[in-house]
C-alpha cells in the first residue's frame, strides 16, 4: 500500500503543469478594410473557424486567456458579437479548454 502511494504522489509531482496560452487580436491596416488575425503564441490564425481548430488539437486542460482591452472599431471576430463570443466559450468548454476573458477596465 505504501508504495502506491509514493507512486500516486510521484506521478502527481511529475504530472505538467496546464498551459497558459495569451490571445491576441491583431489589427492589420494594409488595405482599405481592417483586416484581423488571431495570434496565440507565434501561430495566427484569419478566422474564427482556423483558430477553433486550434483550440481543438490542444490538450484538456490548457487555459486560452484574453484581455482584449476596451477600443473596438465594432466590426472585430468574437468582440462584436456577444452571440459568437458564447459560442466560442462554449467550444472551448466542449473540449475541456478553459477560456479565460479578462474584462476591459
């Protein structure tokens, strides 16, 4: 009995440590629309859909935190709509990502 102990806590001091990604949302003014990509990590991603894919291959467990700020031009992905904001929020819990947004202050 004693040395499934040792193990269990062996295997709970080596067990890694959840990832922490920062989103990011980067605005591009090449061109005459704003353009946006998703940036997490060194990894950008043009569309919701691309970065939901991301988000899927991640293992559970990983956080996706974003503290987009307060400036908005009202056309951003996510940010501009409360409804596509639940719905991501909800993708990452369906894959066991914790989507941490940070509120603007």
């Amino acid at each position: 009995m004693r040395a499934t102990a040792i193990l269990f806590l062996a295997l709970l001091q080596s067990a890694p440590e959840p990832v922490v990604y920062e989103l990011k949302l980067v605005y591009i003014f090449e061109s005459a629309n704003t353009e946006f990509i998703f940036v997490v990590g060194n990894s950008g991603f043009r569309t919701v859909d691309s970065l939901k894919r991301f988000v899927a291959s991640l293992p559970a467990g990983t956080t996706i935190r974003w503290a987009p700020g307060c400036e908005r031009f009202g056309v951003e992905p996510l940010l501009s709509s409360e409804t596509e904001m639940e719905e991501f929020a909800a993708f990452c819990r369906a894959h066991r990502i914790k989507f941490d947004l940070v509120p603007s202050g």
